[in-house]
C-alpha cells in the first residue's frame, strides 16, 4: 500500500471542530460559491447539507455539542427568502431556546450560531466560519470533548 | 407457584401502595405467587434473623420487584444481591426506572446538599453530617438500571395498579413486557384547536371548570398550562386509557418518562415550545420542571462553574 508522501500536520495546539449545517436552497450554495471563488475560511468546518434550517431540531445541535462537537453553527437563507417560506422563522424562534438550554448543559452559549447566507453571499459565509471558529477557539475545548 | 421478591430503596413506599392498589385483580393473581422477601409486608433480615449472618440473604425468586432508584452504597448492594437471586427483574415505578423525584437533588453537589440538610435549612438546628453506622451515599442517585440490568421497565409515580398486573401477568406467562413508544397526547381525550400558546400559566390557575369533563375541554398545552404530554411515554390511564393526570383536569408532569429510550424530554419540549412561538424564557427552572422525574442517566447535573 502506498504511504502518503507528507506526513499530516499534527500540533497539540487545540483545533475546535465546528458543524455547519446549511441549508439546500442558499447557505450551501453560499458555502460552495465560497469555495468555487477560492475564498480561504478555516478547516474546522464540517458541514451538513439540510433541506431547511427549519429542520434543525434543538436535539441534533445538543447531540452535537455534547459528544464531541466544541460549536456548532446553522446558516439558512434570509428571513423572507425561504424557500418554505418560514422554515427559517422557526430556526429563529428555536435558535433562543437552544442557547438558553446550553446553559443548562454547562455550555457557553457563543458555541452556537444562527446566521443568515444567501446562494450569493460566498463571502458572508468564508467571514461566519472565521469568526465562529475563531471565538471557539478562544472559548476551548467542550467539556464533554473525549 | 412463582416466587416473588420485592425490595423497595430509595422510594417513598408509594408503588407498594399500588400494588395493594391492585385490587380484585390481586385475588386472581395471589394463588400463582408466593412472596418470599418483602421488607414493606415482612420482617426479613439480610443478615440472619439476630444479625448472625455474614453474607446477604435474599432469597431465591423467579420474580425481582425493585422500587426506588440507588442512593446510597447500601441499596446498591441491595440492588446488586436482587440481580443474582432473580430471574427476571422488574424496575417498578418513575424512581427505579429514571431516578424519580429524588434524582432532583442530582442538580447539587454533595456538599450543597449536606449544607442545606443539615445546617441552612431555616428550620434545622445546624449539626454535623452524621456518618455513624449509616451507608455512604453514592455520588448522585442511579436508576436502577445503571447499576443492575434490568428486564422490564414499569414506569410511574406511582405507576398503574393495571400496568402492574399486566405486567405480572407477561412474566406469569413466559412473555416479555414493555409499553408502547406512544406519547400521552396518542391517548389524550382533549380537543386540540392548532392554536398558538402566547405565555405559560401556572396550574394553580383554575384548569378544567369544576362539572366540565375533560373529553370537552380543550388541550392544556393550547390554554397556556406547561403539559408534558408530547414527551411523556403512554399508559398510566391503564385499562381506563386517558392520562391519569388529565382525567384530575391537571396537566402532564412525565412522569412516564422519555417516550424512546435515550431522548431527551428537555430539549425535545423546549424545541416544540419555542417552534409553536412561545418565550423559552418564560418557563419557569425549565430544566427541573421539564426533567422533574427522569433525572438520573446523568440527565440532572450540576452545573460546572465558570
């Protein structure tokens, strides 16, 4: 079998895992416009294509955050763009009670975002990654990280 | 003849009122059983009628009853010596199964709670935590399961006298027994309208008018009372169906527990609640009240400072 040339980077330094989940209709194709524009955005984003925001069920992002994720983050379209038409208000209206629930979890509550992207907004999405990787990483390592 | 043993731990002897609860039912079943350990009926010692024994006694059953979940290193061992002598063990009642209404104390450390026992309390003279010839407490209260297996779960606080006898019945039989994966509401009587809840009212609020049955009120959950039903598990109406608490024109507490193995009644009530456009901060200690009786499994912890 063959070796790969270059041995993959390992540092010590903590690197905070973040799921994404996107939805169909515009921040995933925010996140691939993103990409095709080589835009550059960090490597700790993995992200979930879903057909709604409105999907997101509290219990995918406490699941998430309490075996293994450190944030978690959910980009849907524009309140009034949806393409269910208010598939994202619901988001909305749930993303309050997850973050209170965090707290009930012993999470911080900035490990989780909300953020509108539009299929057009590549960059708006490559600057939500930075900035919730970013201020993961300056929170640490979820408790509950094995 | 089945042998039956039944042990009750860290319970309020509650269960055991309603397996006397049973009623005619009992009669029928009485002849096929043979109780050989049950410190709530009989003096039974574990060590020998004088304390003579070394080893713990109890006897051998085809049957375990086990009510209450573990709280302290003594029921442990308890619940341990059950598991050996007993075919099947049955965890009777919301205690055993998820850790009951003592499982709130799991949102304190230890201290907190010898503190507020022993010394806050405005109506305590402050002594010493006692240790003398008592068992150390285990460092959160466990439902039965986490420290045994368990074969048949009959949740409940306390659980249904009808749910006991069918379940004593599936045993009696050979066959395995377990409830429905249905939510309270599949059973609930009440009318729903798909009306928007605008705030949460307390139950002390009137509910059901006096002389208004609950088949023509309208769902609770829709007058603003904070009802567990949608995350509760089935079956405490027993033969009767409707859910005993809704019958009493009061709303679910849940204390059937998850409806799936392994879901969580907080996260799965707030997500409902916020999504029909009600204020999450609006519910009053949500993760006690939401959690009020499944918090072993480490669902009820407390908080890490920070």
């Amino acid at each position: 079998m063959a070796q790969p040339a270059v041995e993959p980077v390992r540092s010590n330094e903590f690197e905070p895992l973040v799921l994404t989940f996107c939805c169909n209709w515009c921040a995933y194709a925010g996140a691939d416009l993103a990409g095709v524009s080589r835009m550059q955005y960090p490597p700790n984003i993995r992200i979930i294509r879903v057909m709604c925001t409105g999907m997101i069920h509290p219990n995918l992002v406490i699941e998430a955050l309490t075996k293994g994720a450190d944030g978690v983050l959910v980009c849907g379209c524009h309140i009034g763009d949806c393409h269910y038409q208010s598939g994202n208000m619901r988001a909305e209206a749930r993303a309050d009670s997850i973050k209170l629930m965090l707290e009930d979890f012993g999470l911080e509550p900035e490990r989780f975002d909300l953020q509108w992207v539009s299929a057009s907004e590549g960059a708006r999405f490559a600057q939500v990654a930075t900035d919730i990787v970013e201020r993961v990483r300056a929170l640490g390592p979820s408790p509950y990280r094995v | 003849m089945v042998r039956v043993s039944e042990e009750w731990l860290n319970i309020c002897g509650g269960c055991e009122v309603s397996i006397l609860d049973i009623g005619e039912p009992l009669l029928d079943l009485l002849p096929q059983l043979q109780f050989v350990h049950m410190p709530v009926l009989m003096d039974h010692k574990y060590f020998g009628q004088t304390g003579e024994g070394t080893t713990m006694e109890i006897p051998e059953a085809e049957v375990g009853i086990i009510t209450g979940g573990i709280r302290n290193e003594e029921e442990r061992q308890i619940a341990t010596e059950m598991r050996k002598r007993c075919d099947t063990l049955i965890a009777l009642g919301s205690c055993a199964c998820f850790g009951g209404i003592p499982a709130l104390a799991n949102q304190y450390v230890m201290e907190d709670l010898y503190e507020t026992v022993y010394r806050a309390s405005y109506t305590t003279e402050p002594s010493a935590t006692p240790s003398e010839d008592l068992p150390p407490l285990t460092d959160r209260i466990y439902a039965v399961d986490e420290v045994v297996d368990v074969d048949a779960y009959l949740p409940g606080c306390p659980t249904s006298p009808d749910l006991i006898v069918e379940a004593l019945t599936a045993v009696l039989e050979g066959k395995p027994f377990s409830l429905p994966e249905r939510s309270v509401c599949d059973e609930c009587p009440t009318t729903r309208e798909k009306k928007a809840v605008t705030s949460v009212k307390r139950p002390l609020e009137s509910i059901v008018p006096p002389g208004q049955s609950v088949e023509s009120s309208r769902c609770l959950m829709e007058l603003g009372y904070l009802c567990l039903g949608p995350v509760t598990k089935a079956g405490c109406g027993g033969h009767d169906k409707v859910p005993r608490c809704i019958r009493a024109g009061m709303p679910c507490r849940g204390c059937f527990g998850p409806i799936r193995e392994g879901a969580n009644p907080m996260v799965d009530m707030m997500g409902a609640l916020s999504s029909i456009g009600l204020d999450p901060r609006s519910i009053p200690d949500r993760s006690a009240t939401l959690q009020r009786y499944t918090g072993a499994h480490n669902r009820l912890r407390p908080l890490p400072s920070r």
